[in-house]
C-alpha cells in the first residue's frame, strides 16, 4: 500500500517540470511564485534531503553528531568550481574529484576525532571547529577569491560543463541524487555496515565486545558522509553559479542540513527526505507570505521619536506583520527542533511508525 | 580433548594508588567451567576487562591460544574467540533481541541473511527465541541477561567470560540460567565464571579462583575453597552449604 | 616592534580577555553542574544587548543601569528556560542535549533577526569616546569599566561558590548528582539557580560591551564559541579556568592581530588552539572542579 502510494508520488515528482510553467499552475499557485520558483522549491527539498541522508549516516546510523558537514559541502563545490575557471575541467570530474578531497577531510576529521577519542559534545565541538578553519581558511586564501567568492562564467546549455540555462535539468539530477543515496542507504541499513553503525550508535563497547571494530566503522560512516555531502556541493555550485564562504561554509549551513535529518528521524532511511518535505516548504512559504525584510533603521527611528506610545505600537506591528526583519522560518525551524527534542526525539518517521503499530 | 585455552601470569592493574589487581596467575583449559568469586570491590571485573582487552595491565601477560593478547583491541580478541559479558547488561536498547544478537553473528557470518539465521540458533540455545521480536530496551532483567549471553554466543567464542550473569535473577531464574551455562559448556564452549551467588559456582565449577582485594588466596576444585581458612575470613565468616 | 604598541596590545587583550572570562564563566558554570553545553550561550549575551539597546532608545537609560537591571531579569529567564526545557531531556542522549540548544540558539537568533532587522545597531554614550591613562598605555573608557566589571563578577561568582553554603551545595551537585540529592539537596532547584546565574553572567557582559561592541542577532555565535575555546582552555565546569582561560584567549587574540597578516588568521589561531587542547588535553589547564 505505501509501497503505491511512494510510486505514485515519484511519478509525479518525474512529470512535474512538464506541467510546472503551465497556466493551471500558474493561476493555483499564491502570487509571487512562478513555474519556475515551484521547481526551485522541489529542487532545494531534493538538494536538502540529499545532503540531510549523507549527514544521515555518520549523525544518524552512526551517531556522531557532526556540526561541520558544510566543511565538505564547500570543499565539493569549491573544488570542481576553482578546476573549472581555473583549469577549464569539466564540473562532472571536478565533481569526483570534490567528493576525494571531501572524502579525504572526512576521513582526517574522523580519525583525529576518534584517535583522541572526542566523544559526543566534544566530538560535535572538535567538527565546528574543523569546519570553522576551513571557512576561515577560504575566507582567507587569495585563490578561493576571499570573502568575494568564485564567479562560474554562465556558457549557456552544456552537459559536459554541467551548465543548463533552464531548471528542469537540475531538477532531475537533484532528485536523481536524491533518489539514488536514499537507495544506497536503504541498502546499507540491511547490511552489515548499517546493523554495526546502529550498535556502535547505541554503545560502542558493548559492541567492541562482540566483535565490531568500532574505529574502523567509524571511520568508514565519517568518509563517505563527507564524500557524498561533497558531491552536493558540486551541483550546488553548478546551480547557483556562485559560490562564497557565508553562504556555504558556516555553522548555519551544517545546523540546516542536520535539522532535516534529525526532525524527519535520524538513523532511519525515510527521515532525512521526510524531514525535508516538511521543513523546505515552510522557508519558501514565509518568503512569499512575507512581503520581505523591513528596515531596521526606520523601526528604530520611530522608538527614538517622539510620537506617542499607541502610534510606536501600531507601526511596529505593521512591521513585524509585513514579516518584521526576516527570520520567520527559521525561528519556525528552532522551534520545531526544541519540540522534537522534547516530545520526539527519535524524529518524525519513527513517530509515526509507532503510532501506526498500534 | 583438551588444551591450555588461556594462561594469565602475574597480571597487576594499578589506578592512581590503588592496585587493583596483584599479580593474579589464572589458568583454563579446554572445556572447563572456571569460577572467579571475591568479595565486592576484589578486582574480578578489572581481571576481566584486561582479559578482554578493555584494560591494560600495568605487568604481566595473558596468553589465549598460545597467542599473546595484552593489547589488542577488544574487538579482536573476540573475534579470536575469547567474548564477554558486561556485569551491568548492555543491550542495544533500540534494536530488536533478534538484532542485537546478529551484531554479535555478524563477525562470523558477514551476510545479513547468514547472520540472522546463526542468530536465532544462538538464541535458541539460550531458550530465548520466542523474545526474538521484543524491542531489547523494554526486556525485564532475566530476559537482558539471557540476551547478553545469546548476543555472546553468536560470536561462536572458545570462551566466555561471564560477569555475574546470575545478579538480579530469581532463585528459579538461577536454575534456568545454570542449565543454560552447562548447555553452553556443552557445545563447546569454555566458561570462565564471576559470580557472588555461592550454590551456583559450587554447583556449575569444575575449578574455582578466589580473589581478595585484587590477590589470589586459593585455587582450587568447590570442596577444597569452601574449606580454606582464608577464604571463609574473606568472607566474613559466611557459611556455605555444599 | 614599538614597546608602546606592544604594551598598548597586551592591555587590551587583558581588557578584551575579561569579558571573554564572563561570558565563560557562565558557560562553564552550566557545565559544572548540569554536564549541559549550551549551544545558545552566546544568544543570550545577544539579547542581553538588545534589552540594554531599547532601554536606551526608549527610556534613556545608561547601559550600567540597565546592566543592574538585567540581572535579575535575565537569571529569572535562565530559570524558566531550564525548568522548561533543559530539565526534560537532563536524561536524554547527548545528542538531543545538544540538538536542543542548537534549537534554541536557532530561534533565539531568528527571533531577534524577526524583531530587529538585521541592521546593526549601536548603543552610544556620551562618554563613549572617553580614554584613560594606565601605566602609560592609553585605553578606552568603556572597554575599561566592561573588563572590569566583568572580573569583578567572576570574581565574585568564584567567592560565591566557595564561600557560602548556596555554592556548597552548587558544588556538591556539579561533584556528585545522586550523593547530593541523598543529602536532601534540592537538585533541581540547584540546576535552576546555576542555568540562571550562567545566564545571567553571559547577558551582563553583552550588556557591558553594547557601548563599544555592534549589536546584531548574529553576534552570538562568534561569542558562543569563543565561550567554548575558553571553557575547554581552563577546564570544563572550572571557573577559574574560565577566567585565566579568557585572558589567555584575549590576549592570543590581540597579540594575533598585531603579528599576523589577516584578522581571519587570527581567528583560525583561536580554533587552532582549541582543536590542540580538545584533543591533546581535554580537561584543559584546570581540570574540572568548580573552584
């Protein structure tokens, strides 16, 4: 039944760039949104549940709970960006070879981490760290382009340069990707790599004991989370066209990639997709319902005025109406994570599994 | 057929100021049952662990098929065949008792089909198949052990180290759990005991050693350590019927 | 190398060090007793400047008043944010401890960016611009009074703790939870009261800077984690490690930014020490007893 109910959504998602600039959709959907901002919505869930699943296996199955995983995602994309204008190599190769470098850092982070034996927060504080050199570092390097950023010259519609001037092309690689991890992940949790990461999850000596070598597996989890998270960088970069450091180097990054993961049931294989077809819609919705940023200055020029107590307080309601200065989905998202802490911490999907048992 | 399995000499284990372990001497052979009794605090889980591999002896070697293990990662002393129980259980609290088991299956049977067939057998031979669905955090004390001890037995060991598997068990618990060691025993498998309940190591050991704050005082088979002077003072005095 | 300016950096790496030690003394303080990382710490400094911010724009009032004013406020919300949401998941994995505050610093952040817009804002003072003279080196008047304060009320948090039988029993939970609940010890009130104080103490400080330091929602993260290096520098759950560990930091920080090229290098330092202690000696310079 649900096996139906997931083919038949698949499908749609296939058909739904040949109906998205129709003009049914266009007079559904809420103003402000276009056919083409529809499919940039269904491409960033894709992109973030992409990158929530590769987090998925070293935060979830193996629950080392990483906050630097946009380390990796900016090591992709800066690398197959800077082979690229610099080298003129086409962004498929630059792909694989940022999943390597990726990869290679996970594999450092992981077993300086785990050599020293960092442990839960100081594990996850260890990562930011990691990750904050690596920001620093881009931020600092003359040939990353600094706090500028790389530029991708825009060449038009190009397979081989992983350039397309539409977004229906990106849109299926995303869900390809998509699609496809969710796959391997499916078949890592029935193999005995996924069984080892749950047990090493829930107590590594208990499981050193009967045989698992924990610092391997370990390892293994940290390695191919980072390379894969890489490979997203890579089409990130591709996308936008642009890559700078605030953007996809900060703490921010890593804290929305595992929000996903964690709300939608970390260690499971549907929670990191679930997670973000709940969660990415929201941010788009805020953006539309809210007519956009308003300006502090003036909000703070109307305090320091002398107009009376009730005019002060109507239009700073209006302002924070009009969506006050931004921030509304994520405040939504903190709220959300505090409430699955709270009530349940194993995530979405688990929850409604257990509901369904019964 | 039988066979030096594992030889400690002059294990010493020292934390800050304290020795907990002084220079304990420890054979077993082949098909043994092998009992380790001390009162609380007499360095028989520390024993243990560097047995293990979870604790490095200060001196001293351990032997384990004529193959020095002083350390090596737990984890490849168990694949040589020597596992362990925990004296607090730990089970994988989110995984099934099927599940748990196969983590333990695994290292022999890297197939997940394999594995969970050579768990069941486990359990079976503990008596603990029908619980093979149970989530493993919602098991009562009983059924924890008798996990833990399945969980061990899927490593298809040469020998186990079982810490205090009877604590927290009934008396009719006990007898179950004593018919399970033999069984154990039985497939093959060499036993190296903890236990503070004396008609359990009386009945199961064929050899027991009797360690007070971290020294041996006696070695030897039930009738001769329940008579030994030292022993009984060990104890305070207590009485043990045979 | 001019010994004016290398003594006018060493002064205001001491200054800058100060406020660092408070903002972790909180930190450490809610490690000590609670085992809890707060991810949100430096949130809350951030919305101890705001309420310093629109005190003065609405009412006026200087920030040191507004400093006194805080600090019952903010040890009040402190107490309200751990009945409420730090108590339920005290048993829960680490994990979820940390998601929590991640969560929290997460609308914290978001919830002054709603509020406040993004723009920086800025607290001025008419004796903003004041200096003063010590041992020769010329230093701003604000940066002056925040460190000091701000060693003053480690300080006097380290007495405290030492001296009466309230941080006895702090003390006694941070050292052993369930010894001191059998000795009737009020565990839960204790957790209450040393997330208050953390909180307290981190939002003091921001409230101490806001005449010399930009107000922003973001500006917590750098101060939380700069809390961190501190904290692990000193030992996690000392606070006297938490007050040298801040001056060493400060000092690091100001001294990096006069030999080094770049002020992203000086930063990559700070982590690059952190990373050197987390994983070379963990319990950092002090160990890990409150006092």
């Amino acid at each position: 039944m649900r096996l139906i109910a997931a083919a038949l959504f698949l499908v749609f998602l296939l058909l739904l760039p040949a109906f998205a600039y129709s003009d049914i959709v266009a007079r559904v959907m809420p103003r402000g949104l276009s056919g083409a901002s529809l499919l940039n919505v269904f491409l960033l869930i894709f992109l973030f549940g992409y990158l929530a699943q590769c987090w998925n296996i070293l935060g979830g199955f193996a629950g080392q709970l990483s906050l630097g995983h946009a380390a990796f995602f900016g090591i992709g994309a800066y690398t197959s960006t800077l082979l690229f204008t610099i080298f003129g190599l086409s962004p498929w190769i630059g792909m694989i070879l940022g999943m390597s470098l990726a990869g290679l850092f996970g594999l450092f982070v992981g077993f300086v981490s785990f050599h020293y034996r960092l442990v839960g927060p100081f594990f996850t504080l260890a990562t930011i760290a990691f990750a904050e050199l690596v920001r620093l570092s881009a931020l600092h390097l003359k040939f990353t382009g600094g706090s500028m950023g790389v530029l991708i010259p825009l060449q038009g519609d190009s397979v081989w340069q992983f350039q397309f001037s539409g977004k229906a092309p990106y849109y299926y690689i995303s869900l390809f990707m998509l699609v496809a991890v969710t796959a391997l992940i499916w078949r890592i949790a029935r193999s005995r790599l996924g069984y080892y990461l749950h047990a090493i999850r829930q107590d590594e000596d208990a499981a050193e004991a009967i045989g698992v070598n924990t610092r391997k597996y370990k390892l293994i989890a940290a390695t191919l989370s980072a390379a894969l998270t890489g490979a997203g960088g890579t089409f990130y970069a591709q996308y936008t066209q642009y890559i700078v450091p605030d953007d996809i180097l900060t703490v921010g990054l890593s804290v929305e990639i595992i929000l996903r993961a964690i709300i939608g049931g970390s260690g499971t294989v549907l929670g990191p997709v679930v997670g973000s077809f709940l969660l990415t819609p929201i941010a788009e919705a805020t953006r539309v319902l809210f007519s956009g940023a308003g300006s502090g200055a003036a909000v703070v020029q109307l305090f320091a005025s002398d107009a009376t107590l009730a005019k002060k307080l109507s239009g700073y309601f209006s302002f924070l109406v009009g969506g006050g200065g931004g921030g509304g989905a994520l405040m939504l998202y903190g709220l959300i994570l505090i409430f699955t802490c709270l009530v349940m911490p194993s995530g979405a999907v688990p929850w409604f599994e257990r509901r369904a048992r019964r | 057929m039988t066979g030096r399995l594992l030889e400690a000499s002059d294990i010493t284990v020292r934390f800050g100021g304290l020795v907990a372990v002084n220079a304990v001497d420890f054979r077993v052979d082949k098909g043994e049952i092998v009992g380790l009794i001390g009162p609380n605090g007499a360095g028989k889980t520390t024993f243990f662990n560097v047995v293990s591999g979870f604790c490095r002896p200060h001196a001293g070697s351990v032997s384990f098929r004529g193959v020095d293990i002083v350390g090596l990662k737990p984890h490849l002393i168990s694949r040589m065949g020597l596992t362990r129980t925990f004296q607090i259980v730990k089970p994988f609290p989110d995984m099934s008792v099927l599940e748990n088991v196969m983590i333990g299956a695994f290292s022999v049977h890297p197939a997940a089909k394999d594995a969970r067939l050579a768990a069941m057998k486990a359990l079976e031979l503990v008596e603990f198949a029908d619980w093979a669905h149970r989530r493993a955090g919602e098991l009562p004390v009983a059924g924890r052990k008798r996990l833990e001890v399945a969980k061990v037995m899927a490593c298809e060991p040469d020998l186990i180290l079982l810490d205090e598997v009877m604590a927290g068990l009934t008396p009719a618990e006990h007898n179950e759990m004593i018919e399970t060691v033999r069984a154990i025993r039985a497939s093959g498998v060499t036993v190296i005991i903890i236990e503070h309940v004396m008609p359990v190591i009386m009945s199961l050991c064929d050899r027991i050693y009797v360690l007070h704050h971290g020294e041996l005082i006696c070695e030897g088979p039930p009738g001769k350590v329940a008579r030994d002077p030292g022993v009984v003072r060990a104890y305070l005095g207590e009485e043990f019927a045979l | 190398m001019n010994s004016v300016v290398l003594s006018q950096t060493v002064v205001s790496g001491l200054l800058l060090g100060g406020v660092y030690a408070l903002v972790a003394v909180g930190l450490t303080l809610i490690f000590g007793v609670m085992k809890i990382l707060n991810f949100a710490h430096g949130d809350f400094l951030m919305l101890g400047m705001y309420f310093a911010f629109l005190l003065s724009i609405m009412f006026g009032i200087d920030p040191y008043i507004s400093a006194v004013l805080a600090l019952p406020l903010f040890f009040g919300l402190g107490w309200i944010v751990q009945s409420c949401l730090i108590r339920p998941v005290l048993r829960a994995p680490e994990n979820i401890q940390i998601l929590l505050t991640v969560g929290l610093s997460l609308f914290l952040q978001n919830l002054a960016l709603f509020l406040f817009s993004p723009d920086f804002q800025s607290l001025r003072v008419s004796y903003g611009g004041n200096t003063v003279s010590i041992m020769g080196v010329s230093i701003s008047y604000v940066r002056f009074i925040a460190s000091m304060i701000a060693v003053a009320a480690s300080l006097t948090l380290y007495l405290f703790l030492a001296r009466t039988d309230l941080g006895k029993a702090l003390r006694a939970c941070a050292e052993e939870h369930l010894g001191s609940l059998a000795v009737g010890i009020n565990v839960d009130r204790m957790y209450n009261i040393a997330f208050g104080l953390g909180i307290a103490c981190v939002a003091l400080a921001g409230i101490l800077m806001t005449p010399f330091f930009y107000i922003s929602p973001q500006v917590g993260l750098p101060f939380t984690l700069t809390a961190f290096v501190v904290a692990v520098l000193g030992g996690l759950g000392s606070l006297p490690g938490a007050l040298i560990g801040g001056l060493i930091i400060g000092l690091i920080e100001s001294l990096g930014e006069l030999f080094l090229l770049a002020p992203s290098m000086k930063q990559m330092a700070t982590f690059s020490v952190f990373l050197l202690i987390l994983l070379l000696r963990p319990r950092g310079l002090f160990g890990g007893k409150l006092t």
